[in-house]
C-alpha cells in the first residue's frame, strides 16, 4: 500500500511540475478498455473514450468514441479494425454545438521486437474520414518504446516508461499533416489495471497556434481471459 501511494504521490508532482513548466498546457484525457489478443485466443478489441481541454482541466473542446476488433497473427504482430466518432467545438462558445463532426474508419497493423527488457511498437493505421466539410484520407506511423523501470515486465507494482513519436500524413497538399511526441510514466496497479501519465506535444501543419502541450493522462483496464490450458 506504501509503494501505491509513493507512485500517486510522484504523479502529482509530476502534474504540477508540468503544469509549472508549460506556458498554455492542456489536458488530454483517456479511458481505455482492451481484450487483449494472444496466440490462444487470436481475437480482440478495445474500447476508447477521450476528451481535450485547452487548459489542463477546464475549456474543453474536443471530445472522441472509439472501439476496434484485433486479430493476432503471431506472437508479435496483430491486426485491426476500428471505427469512431471525434467532435470538435469552439472553446469560446461551447453551446454553439460542434465546429467539426467526423465519423472514421481504420485499418491498422502492429508489430513488436524487443531488446532485452524493452520493447519496440510500430504501429501503421489507414483512416478513412468523413467531415460535416467532406472527405479525406490520413496515413499514421508511430514508434513507441515501452520500458519496465523497477520489475523485468509490465506486472503489478511495475513502474515503466513510454517515448512515443507519430507522424500524420494525407494524400493531399500538404502532406505532412501533424506530428506529436510523448514521454509518459506508468504504474500497473493490479494485473488488470493501470495507469500512465506524461506529457504530449502536438504539432499541426495547418494551423496558426500549431503547437501544444497537453498533460496525458490514461487510465487503462484490461479484460482477463481464461485459459484453458
């Protein structure tokens, strides 16, 4: 008990050193809910809920719903498919209703490799986007290092480390669309729980204010499956 509350203690000041740091720092939020996939039971999914705020817990203006299906080839590599709703409002006048309406639709593949106790994701998505304002399609790479600190693996009481850089692209000019880099902090409080917080920064091309720096905060569960061996 003295160890979770030392993690809750250091995530705070985390919170509150980031917060000091960052003129303008926002608030990204996310609930996640995963089946994980496995060589046993190949199927999986998730289930997602986040929402944006320009100020780390006040003004929102974006919001998302998202879930997927997963496929496990191997060991290593997985596939899925997903679908989602992302709504955008002015943070000036929320009761307007939403600036901007998407409704999208993916296709990802994820690969693994590891180099002792570290672990090296590549993940490659295809969206399909249909606006309120029209259509359009993106391209998304991401490369994530995931990094257990105190224990040889992600598993209860481990503190564990994430660097993650993505890049966006469309099939239009410009093509370059956004990129955003992260370094997060993460407790697995029991097997099927856990959380990770940190700092994001996002870069988009085509905006004046094109950069921002948000508090990341996720807190994420994983659906325990029976095995039957």
């Amino acid at each position: 008990m003295s160890r979770r509350l030392l993690v809750i203690v250091l995530l705070i000041t985390l919170f509150k050193t980031a917060h000091a740091q960052y003129n303008g720092l926002g608030g990204w939020n996310v609930l996640t809910v995963n089946l994980p996939g496995s060589m046993e039971h190949r199927w999986g999914g998730y289930m997602e809920a986040q929402n944006r705020n320009y100020g780390v817990t006040n003004t929102f203006y974006y919001y998302e719903v998202k879930g997927g299906v997963s496929y496990n080839l191997d060991k290593n590599n997985a596939a899925l498919l997903g679908i989602g709703r992302y709504v955008t409002y002015d943070f000036e006048d929320i009761d307007d209703g939403p600036q901007l309406e998407e409704f999208r639709f993916w296709q990802q593949f994820t690969s693994n490799q590891y180099l002792g106790r570290v672990r090296f994701e590549h993940r490659y998505r295809i969206e399909q986007r249909w606006f309120n304002t029209g259509y359009r399609n993106r391209f998304r790479y991401r490369f994530s290092t995931i990094t257990p600190i105190n224990k040889p693996k992600v598993e209860p009481g481990a503190l564990y480390g994430i660097v993650y850089a993505e890049l966006f692209f469309n099939n239009k000019q410009p093509h370059f669309e956004r990129s955003r880099f992260a370094g997060l902090l993460g407790y697995q409080i029991t097997k099927p729980f856990g959380i990770t917080a940190g700092i994001l920064h996002q870069f988009n091309s085509s905006t004046s204010s094109n950069r921002k720096y948000y508090l990341h905060l996720n807190a994420i569960y994983n659906i325990q499956r029976k095995s039957s061996k």
